[in-house]
C-alpha cells in the first residue's frame, strides 16, 4: 500500500467538505503548540462554563444511575421539558412524539435532511449560512441553493429574494435567526413576510434554526412555528449548547410534525441511538430552571458586541454593520483585497484569514465558508481584554497593506 490511501474512501465522503471553523480551531490550537500567542476567535462557544446547578443535576444523575440507553428520541424527563419550554417561551404546543433529542443540534439538522431529501428537491439556504448546512443537504443527497443576502440589509433574505428562489423542486428552506455567522435576527414582521411568500406555496418545509434563541439584544424572540400556517411545515431546532453555555455536552432538539419527528428518531436509531441519559437529565433541569444565567451571559455578549463593532469600525476599509443577536460580527473586509505590504499579498477573503492567523496570530473564519466570500467571522466570545489585544493585532497587520 502506498502512504495515500484515500482513495480507498467512498464517492460520498471524498465529496464531503470539512467544516471550516472547526479546521481553523485546530489550525490555531497547532500554531499554539508551536509556541505561538494565539488568540483564537474562530469556534463558535461561549467562553462561559455551564452554570452550576446544571453540573450538580449531572453529578446527582450520575449518583442516581441516570446511566443507561434512553429513549432514542429522547429520556420522558427532557422531552416532557422541551414541550414545556416550547409552549412557555414561544407559544408552542407539542406533544412529546413531536420531539426528537439528538448528539447536539447538528444531529438534528443532519436527521431532517435525511429523512426528507431526495435528488430533485432544492433547499434554499439563506445565505450567509451556518458551515454545516449546505455540506449536510448536500451529504443527504439533496440540491443546496445558496439565496445570498448582502450586508445593507443585515445579511437577510428579503420576502421578493425567496419568492424569486421557489421553484417547482422547492422542497425545504434553512436559516438560522439569530445567525450563525452574521449575528442577524430576523424580526418578527420580517418573518412574516417569508411566511406570507410560503402560504402561496405548498409543500415547502422550513428548518428554522433557533439555537441562539436566548442570545438576542434586540425584540422577544419569534418562532417561525407559531406563525399563521407555518407549524405543519416547520422543524424547530434548537439545543444546549449556545444559550445554557453546554457545547460539549452534545445535546439538541427539534420539534417537528410527527411523522417527521418519526422519521428522525428512525435514522438516529440505527446511527446513534439516544443521547447521554445524564446529560439529558441535567439538560431538563437547565429549561426547567429560571433563566437568570443565560441572561446573564447575553447581557456580557452585547456589551461585547458594542465594543468589538467601536474597535472593528477604527480599521481603515472594514465595513461592519451592528448584529442583534448570537456572539459573532461579520465585517466586509473586501477593501484588502489585491493589496500587499511587500511580503504578503491578499487575494480574497480564504488569504485575509491565512494572513491574520500567520502573521497577526488570530484565528477568525473565511466568510468563504459561509458563503459570502467578501466577510470574516470573528466570534467574540472571549474576555474584553482578548477581544481589545485580537483586534489592535489585526489593525497593526493591515497597516502595512496598501
Ligand atoms: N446551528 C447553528 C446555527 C450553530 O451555530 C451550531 C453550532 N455552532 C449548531 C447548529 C450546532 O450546534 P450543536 O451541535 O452544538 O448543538
Ligand atoms: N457551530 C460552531 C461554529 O460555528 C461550532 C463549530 C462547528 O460545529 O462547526 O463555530
């Protein structure tokens, strides 16, 4: 054998892209080895551990012998939560058959696109979109159509925008609000122009990814779901790991039309089977319990935000606009490209981020991996003075270019 063997590897997972922000956390953990400072602004988790109470539930599901296989879609105990959060927080009844509680959201969102595309079904991804979504439809066979919004209008997709993207093979549509990676929040009377669009067309599902539901700044969130007419065709998919700071605890969850819910718990049943029986446990306990340190937490990420946009908006050619939720700013960083400081050249956005990691040593993620090849994701979930040094690092590089 020689020493490369992929190609040995199937069609389908030659075909398969790696995901970019969990590749540039690695490439910055290696420069970090190698005795370099880096900060890294590339992963998208708070910098929060999990609040207290939800390790002492784990501990006290250990000490019970919380330790078996659960349910596959999910322990009695989370599931009865998750219908309680749902009907709490955003006005929707389900019942718990309508749940599915996976290894983290992006199980979920890998389930529904299973079990729902088939090679002639479109899924219209807004775009800027979260890595994973378009390399997940694609894996399950089904046909991405990127819809891209620009940043004049907050990287969101316009009612018109996705009336002009439904085709007759229109099968499902994936956004995230708040987004991943561009921080927007769809408002409420934007949400409902898309569904306005959605009523004249039948069939068409929607993933409505609201993971980063409690990290807003702005109005009360909405559910897609609790709009006219959307929650036969919705799937609510949200999780842990953002807003109760539980990223690797790998827990999930979706809310969607019970014969889907079924569907998902079928393919999760011959994949992974239900998720860890005290990390569900412990996850009950965090919906269940007063939300005072999610707001807690929401409340440091937007006094961030305000800083990190005042710092980024002092670079000379960054273009950035003012997010209302999730932790990250997208900046459009198109004003360098084609520009050198006589030693480094960059061409695009793939190169800006190379040459930040490498010379000003902080790690953010290409826009070109969500689709928007003029931006860069900076996460700041990371302390004011990381943010304050990641920042004034980046400005002193670019100073050089012209
Ligand atoms: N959706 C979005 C928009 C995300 O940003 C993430 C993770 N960053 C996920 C889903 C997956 O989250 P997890 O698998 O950790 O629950
Ligand atoms: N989803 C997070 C991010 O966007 C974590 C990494 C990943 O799951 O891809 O950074």
């Amino acid at each position: 054998m020689t020493t490369d063997n992929t190609h040995f590897l199937s069609d389908q997972i030659k075909s398969l892209g790696e995901s970019a922000t969990l590749k540039m956390s690695a490439l910055a953990r290696e420069l970090g080895a190698q005795g370099h400072d880096v900060i890294s602004l590339s992963i998208g988790q708070p910098d929060f551990d999990t609040p207290k109470h939800i390790k002492d539930a784990a501990k006290e599901a250990l000490d019970k012998g919380i330790t078996g296989y659960t349910p596959v879609p999910g322990s009695v105990k989370y599931r009865e939560a998750i219908v309680n959060k749902f009907k709490r927080d955003n006005g929707l009844d389900y019942s718990m058959k309508q749940i599915v509680v996976s290894n983290g959201a992006k199980q979920c969102i890998a389930n529904i696109c299973l079990a729902l595309c088939n090679s002639i079904d479109e899924v219209i991804i807004f775009t800027p979109y979260w890595v994973s979504y378009i390399e997940i439809v694609k894996f399950a066979g089904g046909c991405p159509v990127v819809l891209k919004a620009p940043i004049e209008n907050d990287f969101k997709v316009s009612a018109e925008q996705l009336e002009a993207a439904i085709t007759a093979n229109t099968k499902l549509i994936i956004f995230s609000s708040p987004c991943n990676p561009t921080g927007s929040v769809y408002t409420k009377a934007e949400l409902e122009s898309l569904a306005e669009v959605l009523r004249r067309h039948k069939d068409i599902f929607v993933v409505s990814d609201e993971i980063y539901e409690h990290i807003n700044f702005g109005d009360p969130h909405t559910s897609f779901a609790s709009l006219d007419g959307m929650y036969d065709r919705t799937i609510t998919v949200n999780g842990m790991s953002k807003g109760f700071a539980m990223t690797g605890w790998r827990l999930g969850y979706m809310a969607a039309p019970q014969w889907l819910a079924s569907a998902c718990a079928k393919i999760q049943g011959q994949f992974t089977s239900g998720a860890s029986a005290f990390g569900q446990y412990a996850a009950a306990v965090a919906l269940d319990s007063d939300l005072g340190p999610t707001r807690e937490m929401t409340k440091e990420f937007e006094r961030r935000k305000h800083m990190v946009i005042e710092l980024l908006r002092e670079i000379p050619g960054f273009r950035v606009n003012d997010p209302q939720g999730a932790f990250y700013i997208f900046p459009n960083i198109s004003h360098y490209f084609g520009k050198t400081n006589g030693t480094d050249t960059i061409y695009d956005a793939d190169s800006f981020a190379m040459e930040v990691l490498n010379n000003a040593h902080v790690a953010c993620v290409s826009g070109s991996a969500f689709g928007n090849d003029e931006c860069m994701r900076i996460s700041y979930a990371a302390s004011e003075e990381t943010l304050r040094e990641a920042v004034r690092r980046i400005k002193e590089f670019l100073a050089d270019f012209a």
